[in-house]
C-alpha cells in the first residue's frame, strides 16, 4: 500500500514542478526565452500569455493628475526629506536609515498609544465596578491593617462613590 502512493507521488511529482518561462526582446531586438526573468528594466511576457509591465524607475515622479506646481511641490518635499539639517542631500543610505529610524519612533508610539489606551480601558472597567458596587447599596467593609474587617458608614460609603464616579469619569469616555 504504501509503496503504490510513493509510486503515484514519484509519477505525478515530475507534472507539479512546471516552471515559468518568460520571453522577451532584448536591446538588439532578438527575442529571448529564459526560465530566469530578465533584467528589471526589460518588459516581457509569461509564456502563458500574462504580460507583466516595465517596473518605473526609481527617480521618476509618478504620473499624477493636476497642476505641474503641484507636482513639482510634491518633489520638493520628498527632497527636503532626504536631506539632514543643513539641507545637504543625504546618501541613500542615510535616507534608508532615517527612514527606518522614523518607521521605528513611529512604531513605538503607536505601542505606546496601544499600551496606553489598553491601561484605560482596565481602570474603566475597574471603576465602573466599583461605583456599581456603591451603588448596589447594602452594607461595605474593608479590611484593616490586623487582618479585621470594619464596616463603612454611610459618609463612607457616599465619600467613596463620589470618589468612584469621578474615576469613571476621567478613566471612561462617557
């Protein structure tokens, strides 16, 4: 039994590996079939038919619809970027490590934006338990320092719903 799948896996392997075939022409017109694609800069063809478009260059602004101020404004403020304070071109290099420096603060301002607000949504809920618990009414106790429990009075009780309703409201977005 298992020699038969392992013989029907070793027929049907060789039908599963097809490999895609590009073709196109290249600077002295010939056309060229490749199982390697061709450089970036060359548009070419699947042999099934799929075309695939030239890649921009990597300067070119992209074709946008508008102005030609606009445009050029565009430019202007992806140059100012990648240059340091005293307006000086930075290398790409330098421009990638900005770049990712940038992407990095932003990250961590966004998981301290996350932190922060996930904080506030356990103090919500944990002071609307609290008020929900003054409010319920009966009688409260709490714990003293020998282990003893002591009952709230009523000016106990209404100093700490106020108290509870104020954490609410700073904590919830109600």
């Amino acid at each position: 039994m298992k020699l038969r799948i392992l013989l029907l896996c070793l027929v049907l392997l060789p039908t599963l590996a097809g490999a895609e075939i590009y073709k196109w022409k290249d600077k002295d017109g010939k056309v060229r079939y490749s199982d390697v694609p061709p450089p970036s800069n060359v548009q070419q063809e699947s042999l099934y038919g799929k075309k695939i478009p030239k890649p921009k260059t990597a300067g070119a602004l992209a074709p946008v619809d508008g102005d030609i101020t606009e445009q050029l404004n565009r430019q202007k403020t992806s140059d100012k970027a990648n240059s340091d304070a005293k307006g000086d071109p930075l290398s790409k290099e330098e421009a990638a490590r900005k770049r990712a420096s940038d992407a990095e603060n932003k990250k961590k301002e966004d998981e301290a934006k996350q932190t922060e607000l996930k904080q506030n949504q356990q103090n919500c809920k944990a002071a609307q338990a609290n008020l929900k618990t003054h409010q319920d009414g009966g009688r409260l106790m709490k714990t003293n320092e020998k282990g003893e429990r002591e009952y709230l009075s009523d000016q106990d009780i209404d100093q700490g719903k106020k108290a509870a309703q104020e954490e609410v409201s700073k904590y919830c977005d109600n």
